[in-house]
C-alpha cells in the first residue's frame, strides 16, 4: 500500500483551471476545453439561424411589436443614465 494521500476535489479542479490572484482572494478562473469552445460557438450559430427562421417578432402585430420597441427603448434610456 502506498501512503500518499489521494488528491482532494479543490486540488484535482486547481490541475484543471488557471489560478487567478487580485489584492484579495485567490480565485479560480475556468478555461474553456478547444471541444468545449468549438461546441459553443455551433450551439450559438445554430440558435442565430433558428431565430432568423422563425423570425418570432416579425410575426406578432403592428401594434404589439411597436409597443415592445417603446418599452426597450424605454430601458434603455434608463440604463444610459445609470
């Protein structure tokens, strides 16, 4: 039997992460796998592609889709001044 302790969760993730230091704590920032990266970037092409499909907006009526621009017009204008 071999005496070395197995490796806890926090050290075997720390092997798996970039270890990021500020003036305070020490925290982990996750780096994305290149399968990860390159499954993300077709999930996002494929959700685009399905919104320009069914085009969901477009559809409802004029006045439906003229009083949602008002009201994100009206979020923004109070966003730009926050």
């Amino acid at each position: 039997m071999s005496s070395a302790p197995t490796p806890t969760a926090r050290e075997r993730t720390a092997s798996r992460c970039c270890v990021a230091q500020t003036d305070r704590p020490i925290y982990a920032v996750w780096m994305a796998s290149t399968k990860q990266r390159a499954a993300a970037k077709k999930n996002i092409k494929k959700a685009a592609d399905a919104a320009k499909k069914k085009r969901t907006i477009a559809k409802l009526p004029k006045k439906t889709r003229t009083s949602l621009g008002k009201q994100i017009n009206r979020v923004k204008r109070e966003n730009v001044g926050a």
